[in-house]
C-alpha cells in the first residue's frame, strides 16, 4: 500500500479549514414544520456526512429528541429558529456524548435562554460559541500536521510497503487517542453538571 504523503496532509489540512456551520442569516425567521426542517438541516449539513446514504436529521430523530428532554417541543407543529439552533448542537454533540449526557449539557440553556424573549438568549450563545470554534481552526490544523508528521516518523526500521500502512495506522490511532481524552474529559465535565430536572420543565 503507497500512500502519497504530501497529497494526503494537505487534503487533511483544507478539509479542516473548509469545516463551516450554519450561518445565523441561513436560518429563515419563520416557524418551520418537521418537513421543512429535515430539509433544511440536510441542505446546511450535508457537507459533513460521511456517505451521501446517510441523514443528518429525520422526523424520528426530532420526536426522539423531544422524547428524550433534549429538544423544547414545537409550537403548534412548528419549530422556531430557536429549535434548529439546539438541533444542531444536537448533531453535533451526538457524535461524541450519549443521549442523557446531551440532556445534561443542554438542560441548563433550553431551560434558561429558551425562547426567554431577552435580549441574550440561544441566538447569543450559539454565535459566540462558532466564533469561538472559528478561531480555533488554524490551531487545529497545525496539531493535525504535527502528529501526521511525527505518525510519518515512525517505523523507520520497516520495509517500505509494511511502513506506508503502519504511518497511516499510527497517524490515525494518534488522532483517535486525542478523540479519547478529550471525550474522557467532556464525560468527567458533564459527571459534575446537576441532573435534568424533568418535572421542572414540564412546568
């Protein structure tokens, strides 16, 4: 197995810079129903699916999510700008954290910047975290290149065609170890977060 080394990294490094969100302007104004909002967030997120098979949300999803505390129910069968906004830390959360660690992490801001008719609410909260995270690509992409050279470094000692697949395998186990503490520490945050309480939002 031969892999091209520098065409690799650099499609790495402009797939991280091309990472985007949905813009607050993308959002329309109006209440949207289930339909209109599975459509939307697969138009605005397609980019991020791994197979073109795949969906970014569906109607069970949404009902699940209401199911489950993670998402305010609709009003009237409508969904406000508001709702797409925590399904899309939803999306993005569900990667990495299970269903009640959502619940946890969410219950805080649904219940207190939900639909507060104050002037910092989720609109606030979601536009100061992607700037947040926008600024953070250039670093990213330099930890990336990093490990990918060290990960480039290793098994010197190897025959060629053995020391291609075992870069490739060190680079990526590297990557998964980052993914791994972190997603150690995001558990160990969220342990310290007070539990949901369900009879409070059902007020």
């Amino acid at each position: 197995m031969v892999i091209d080394k520098k065409d690799l990294l650099g499609s790495i490094l402009s797939s991280i810079e091309r990472i985007d969100y949905v813009k607050l302007n993308d959002i329309p104004n109006i209440d949207l129903y289930m339909d209109q909002v599975t459509t939307f967030m697969e138009e605005q997120l397609s980019s991020s699916k791994r197979h073109d098979e795949d969906k970014v949300l569906t109607k069970t999803m949404i009902n699940n999510y209401t199911k489950n505390n993670l998402l305010p129910p609709p009003l009237k069968k409508k969904y406000t700008k508001e709702h797409v906004l925590v399904m899309i830390f939803i999306y993005y959360f569900k990667n990495i954290l299970s269903i009640k660690d959502i619940e946890t992490l969410l219950a805080p801001i649904t219940e207190k910047y939900f639909h507060n008719g104050e002037t910092f609410n989720i609109t606030s909260i979601y536009e100061e975290v992607c700037e947040l995270e926008k600024s953070r690509i250039d670093a990213l992409q330099k930890d990336v290149a990093k490990a990918y050279n060290q990960a480039m470094e290793s098994f010197s000692n190897v025959e060629e065609e053995d020391r291609n697949y075992l870069q490739l395998f060190s680079f990526i186990a590297s990557l998964s170890f980052d993914v791994y503490v972190k997603k150690l520490l995001i558990e160990k945050l969220i342990n310290e977060l007070p539990q949901p309480d369900h009879n409070k939002k059902k007020k």
